[in-house]
C-alpha cells in the first residue's frame, strides 16, 4: 500500500538580503596601517565618516554601533602591541576603528535546508487543537558555511502552516561564554580523540592547571610549552588539537528584543570554523517534567568533524558541548526525546551504512551502541541513517530515515521500534516514504530529499524536508494510516 504523502504550499528559499555584521581581521600588519590611518583623522573628519556609514547600515542591523564597539574590543591585543590606550580615544574614533574591522555576511544566500520542527516553548494566544512550531535550518553563505537559523509559525488544526512575520536584522549572539574545564574529564576527552598526543608531554603542561582550568589558562601554559621547549612538528600539531578540543565548549545569548527568526548561531569555535552542519533539535522532557531543548550538530573545521550538542530551554541562552566516547565520531547522531529505562538514548551511524542505538547515564558521553537496522531493501542498499529523534507513538518510537540507492538519490523511509526496547524493529516501510519529484530534483545536489526532524500534530506526521539541498518545504502524513502499513511489515533479522 502506498501512504498518502501531502505535499504543502510552504516553501523557504535562501535569501541573500538576510546578512549579519562580522568581525573582519585580516593580519597583524594590515590592520595596524588601518588603524594608524583612521587616527590620522581628526575629529571632524573621523566623525563625518563614521556618520555616512552609520546611515548606510545603521536599519540593516540592530544596534550597529555596537557591533561596531564589540569588534573594536576585540582589537585590544594589537592596540597595546602599537602603545595606543584605548581611553585616550574618543567615542567617535572606537566606532569608526571598529567599522572597518566589520563586514556583512549573507547568512542564507546559498542554501536553506536541512530543517527540523519542534513545539515552540511560548505557546500563548494559540487557539485550541493549533500549536506554534519553531524550525531550525542549516542555512549557507558564502564560503559554503553553515549556520543554524530559526522561524516560527503556527499548525493549526489541519496542519496548515502560517508563518509568523520574519524579523529583518538577523545577528549573532551578543555574548560568547567560554566554560571552566575539567582536567579529569579533558584527558578523558583526548585520549577518546586518539590524539599523536601521546608523544607529547602532555604532564608538562597541565602541571600548571588546577583541577579544573579556564581555556585562558590553558593556552597560556600551551603556550609557555611551546616557548620553553623546541618540539618536533608533530608535536605541536598535537597542542593544535588540544586547543582545538578546549574551544569546543561555550555558551551564547542573544538579545531579549530580537525576534527568534533574527537569531543566527554562527560558528565560533575552531572546531566548526568551516560549518555547524544538520542540527536535529528535539524537546526532551526530563524525569522531573522539566522540558529542555537540545540539538546535536556535527562540527567541521575543513578537515575534521566533531559531534557536538546545544542545549537551550528559551532559545536566547543556549550551551554548547562536545559529545565524547567511543561512538561519538560519525555524523547524524539524533537524541530520544526522554530517558528510556533511566539513561538517554541516541540514534547513531558509526560505520556510515547502518543505524545504531546507543544509551548512557551521561548526555555528553556515548561508549556503546547496538546494530538495529541495517539496508534491505534496493532503495537503501548504499546506507540508511535517521533524520532526526524518534517520535514517541503509542505502538513504538516512530523513526524517520534516510536512504541512498541507484544514482545516489535520497529518500525518505520510516522504521517502527519497541517502546520499551528500541533496538528491537516491530516494522519498517517496503517503498520509500518520500522520494524527490520533478519539481524537487534540481539543486544543490541533485535528487535528495532530507530532513532533521519531524513531529507529530493532532493525527498528523509533520515532515519538513529539505530540496536538493537548495531550499525547504513540508509534508504532512496521516499517522494511523502510516503506523497501520509499518506493522504490516517485519524485517527479519538477517
């Protein structure tokens, strides 16, 4: 039987209008000339340009002058390197400064995809049986970096989406909060990475830390390493990684004015510097009831990946941590929205090709997974993976998965598991869910369909998925119908 996919009316395309102001350093000499050649202004002079570009883009973004004062903080190094106290500067003279270490980006302007669905927190003035949603979105721009971006909308009772208005200056958080470190934890951590570090006298430079340290203080001791000793090459390509692994932890938040479509959670770390890849959001209910946001996301620093996780309860402050163990590797990790037999559970693809199960009494370590699902069928015979956290039904957690078969198309299927053990399959779809049509071939990358999470609304699936990794839409699906055809269908274990 062939389950009745209803494809919506919705369509979010990438839009290059929607920038953000970023701090633009180059290298130590260029800037300096800059900044001798805005001092050589006097005061008029430095105030009538700062005037012109504060009317340029002053409506473009929130506060720009701001912006413009965070970016010249963020000089303060190269300042006491050229003997220039800030506190002889005038206003004006920060903010021009400033200026010129700025640039706009455009968020979206080459794709918006790869889209997850949750309950919005703020449910006020919704009407009965309707619910608002947020979704998140990998959206890329030049450079082909990825960010995480958000809109909100209302279901009604028919599961027709509207989107609410779209707030027209998009930002970067305000604050970036670095944690304190474990050391226990931190050389756990390392050796999970097999590191090269183990030729590197790694003692050397935590004698220097307390039990638990700043990023601060680890890099200077890094450093002092490094001065004190001549090490081999390999040696301090191993201190790269460890520095890398430190900047991996860190809070941000936005302004409490900005309309959650503004809020533009922009690689900050060295870990993800070239993208935060496929957030997969889910609303986890804790033991207690509390209700928490999270997401995992695979980091890329251009040459390497780093499974990491957001946590966030109002979508203003959110954490961000590194998962770690033995199956935190791969990509496409995806959290159960509660804790199953008093531990957490993740769906995870360790080899590339199957779907795994893990559990753990920590969210941020993962050491052991379990096979459940592997191809079966011509239409996932390359690799199958989740996309996004199951969906708790009354007959079993409902997953939504990818698949990749002939000419390397991707599709939708569906996999039904136990409640109670969901590593055991009660059924799974013998036809894709959701294939691309004509319509949605053409992209990006051609032939795919993707999404990072689904959710249920009144009796219906709601799916948003991504085109060819070019822009997003939705489907919706009728649940009895899909979860009557999945129990139809048991593969048998081979």
């Amino acid at each position: 039987m062939e389950i009745n996919v209803k494809r919506r009316d919705v369509l979010f395309k990438p839009d290059s209008s929607r920038v953000i102001a970023r701090f633009l350093y180059t290298n130590d000499e260029r800037s300096r000339t800059i900044i001798s050649r805005v001092l050589q202004l006097n005061e008029k002079e430095a105030k009538e340009k700062l005037n012109q570009v504060l009317r340029k883009f002053s409506k473009r973004h929130r506060s720009i002058s701001n912006i413009f004062n965070r970016h010249f903080l963020l000089l303060d190094g190269l300042m006491k390197e050229m003997e220039i106290n800030p506190l002889e500067l005038s206003v004006t003279q920060k903010a021009l400064i400033g200026s010129y270490f700025t640039k706009e980006y455009s968020v979206e302007s080459a794709a918006f995809f790869n889209p997850s669905i949750m309950e919005s927190p703020d449910q006020t003035g919704v009407m009965p049986d309707a619910k608002r949603v947020n979704l998140s979105f990998r959206a890329t721009g030049e450079g082909h970096i990825s960010s995480i971006v958000f809109r909100t909308g209302i279901l009604d009772k028919d599961s027709n989406l509207t989107l609410e208005p779209l707030g027209n200056m998009p930002a970067e958080s305000e604050r970036i909060k670095r944690f304190i470190y474990d050391k226990k934890i931190f050389l756990d951590k390392l050796n999970e990475m097999q590191l090269i570090y183990s030729i590197v006298p790694t003692e050397e430079i935590l004698e220097c830390l307390d039990e638990r340290f700043t990023y601060g203080e680890l890099e200077s001791c890094v450093r002092e390493a490094i001065k004190r000793n001549k090490f081999p090459l390999e040696i301090e390509e191993a201190f790269n990684q460890i520095m890398w692994l430190a900047s991996s932890d860190y809070e941000i938040d936005f302004s409490m004015d900005s309309a959650i479509s503004e809020r533009v959670i922009f690689p900050i770390s060295s870990t993800e510097r070239n993208g935060i890849e496929d957030a997969r959001f889910v609303r986890f209910i804790d033991d207690d009831g509390q209700v928490i946001y999270y997401a995992t996301y695979t980091a890329y620093n251009g040459m390497s990946i780093m499974p990491k996780l957001i946590e966030t309860k109002d979508f203003y402050l959110f954490k961000v941590l590194p998962l770690h163990g033995h199956i935190a590797k791969n990509k496409g990790m995806a959290l159960f929205p509660r804790k199953i037999d008093g531990k957490y559970a993740m769906l995870c693809r360790m080899d590339g090709c199957n779907n795994y199960i893990s559990y753990s009494e920590n969210i941020n370590a993962w050491n052991e997974a379990f096979l459940f699902q592997s191809p079966h069928y011509p239409w996932e015979f390359v690799k199958i993976g989740n996309c996004g956290s199951p969906l708790e039904t009354r007959e079993g957690w409902l997953i939504i998965t990818h698949a990749v078969g002939p000419m390397r198309e991707y599709v939708l299927g569906a996999v039904l598991m136990d409640l109670d053990h969901p590593e055991i399959e009660i059924g799974r779809l013998k036809a894709p869910l959701l294939a691309p049509n004509e319509q949605e071939r053409e992209g990006y990358v051609p032939n795919v369909v993707y999404s990072c999470g689904s959710m249920i609304h009144n009796d219906d699936l709601i799916i948003p998925y991504a085109v060819s990794d070019y822009a997003s839409t939705y489907a919706t699906v009728n649940l009895e119908e899909l979860l009557s055809e999945l129990k139809k269908n048991k593969i048998k274990p081979q």
